[in-house]
C-alpha cells in the first residue's frame, strides 16, 4: 500500500537503500555502512514494519528518498537536477503495486528533490534550493491545489531534511546553525520547536513518540526526549563522508495513524 500524509504517523511500510561502489571506492566503507543499514532494518522490522530492500544493477539507492514523493497516495517522479539519478526509479517500480505515478514534466525551469518537501497534513514546506526551483514549488501547487504550500530557504541548504526534521503535529527540530527564526513560514508560528545546535544525522520518526537517532547526536537526542519523545540511538557510520543519514536513506511508503 502507498499512503503516506505527513512525517509522523506510524511507519508501517518502508524502503531503506543500499551502498555500492558508487557512493565510494573504500569496500570497507561500504561494507560497513551496509552493515548499519541491515541493522536498522532489523530495528524497523523488530518494531512491526514491513522493510524492502532496492539494489540496482550499476545504480546507486544510497538516498532514496531523494529520489520519490509520496504525496497521499500519489507518486510523484521528480524532474531531478542530476539527471543520472533516474535509473534508481527502475529499483522502486516493483514496490509501486498500481498507484498512480505523476511525472514532472523535465525543463520549463522545473527541478526538484522530493527531499525538498516536508509533509505536515494538508501544509507543505517545500525548499528553495539548488535543487530545487520556484517553479517546480508553483507545479506542486497547481497539481495539489487542495495543499497548503509554504515556500523557504535556507542559506546553504539543499534539502529540507538537512535543516528541519518534523517529529509531529506540532513539534519540529532545527538547526539553529543553519536557520534563523524569522526564516520560518508562518504556519510553523505556533508549532513547538526543539532548536539545536547541529542536526547532523537526521532522524527518522517511527510513531508519534518514537524517532530514531544517529548515535553521534547526543545534543539532540538529549533535547529530544526531554520533550517527551522515545529516542532509539543508531549508527550509521561513514554517513557525512557519504553525504546522507538516516531520513536520507529510507523512503516511506505507508504511514498510518492507527
């Protein structure tokens, strides 16, 4: 089943990617950072969620999420801006099942990650970036008219995981190295933020009161049970050289509220 609505209702169906001599020429390194990725599967499918796998023949699936949004359930086929990422689609189309996959027209300006969108309901946040252009947001905004958009950016943020993680219907963590409050959209004006000084591994939200967190990120997985929130602590080693972590890696398929 595809359906997934925002970032926090219980993950119950999910892909996690695999390294390959792509991502890096050490075999070491990718013997271990794959070593981490089995160990987070084994977490996730200890915890009641349904965990494929996508390997591609000569096609790194290091970041895939990057590479697909799941908008309810709708696919959306990014006009990504490294055009040699559209082979790591051929990995996920036996997952698909029938759901309806949009693509985004390529040109007309249009470029996007789906990591550039952050889900919160019926409200997006979508980034401005490098990545990802204005008028790929306004596309968005045309083929979802029933959602609430929120534009942003964030000097020298590509993807929007890289400088806010939602952990629930009201409660957002931020980087306060790499955001400043008057950057918010309005519609976060009444959300509880969690500020921190270096959000370095990313987190991936399991349940409403359950994330989990890469291991180095003692600041933030302080701050965040503190709010109250179970925090399972993970490695994933090699992840900054690699240029991911662990939202980055994984691509929710289902998420439900019960």
């Amino acid at each position: 089943m595809i359906h997934v609505h925002n970032e926090w209702d219980n993950l119950r169906e999910v892909v996690v990617g695999q390294a390959g001599p792509q991502d890096h020429s050490d075999p070491t390194v990718i013997e271990e950072i794959n070593q981490d990725l089995n160990d987070l599967c084994s977490i996730l499918r200890d915890r009641g969620v349904t965990v494929h796998r996508v390997v591609g023949n000569n096609v790194s699936t290091l970041r895939i999420r990057d590479r697909l949004f799941v908008a309810g359930n709708t696919l959306i086929d990014p006009a990504m801006k490294d055009s040699s990422r559209v082979r790591e689609l051929e990995t996920l189309v036996p997952l698909l099942g029938e759901a309806q996959l949009v693509v985004m027209p390529q040109g007309k300006e249009l470029t996007m990650d789906a990591t550039n969108v952050s889900r919160l309901g019926s409200t997006w946040l979508y980034l401005e970036s490098s990545s990802g252009s204005r008028a790929a947001g306004e596309w968005l905004g045309e083929r979802f008219p029933d959602i609430d958009i929120h534009g942003c950016r964030f000097d020298g943020v590509v993807h929007v995981n890289q400088a806010m993680m939602v952990l629930g219907s009201n409660t957002i963590v931020l980087d306060s190295g790499l955001v400043k409050p008057d950057q918010l959209p309005r519609c976060l004006d009444s959300w509880q933020k969690i500020w921190v000084p270096n959000l370095r591994g990313e987190l991936l939200v399991i349940t409403p009161d359950t994330v989990i967190a890469d291991h180095v990120d003692t600041d933030v997985k302080m701050e965040i049970r503190n709010r109250g929130f179970n925090v399972i602590s993970h490695s994933l080693r090699h992840a900054p050289e690699l240029r991911t972590g662990i939202h980055s890696i994984t691509l929710d398929l289902d998420r439900q509220t019960t």
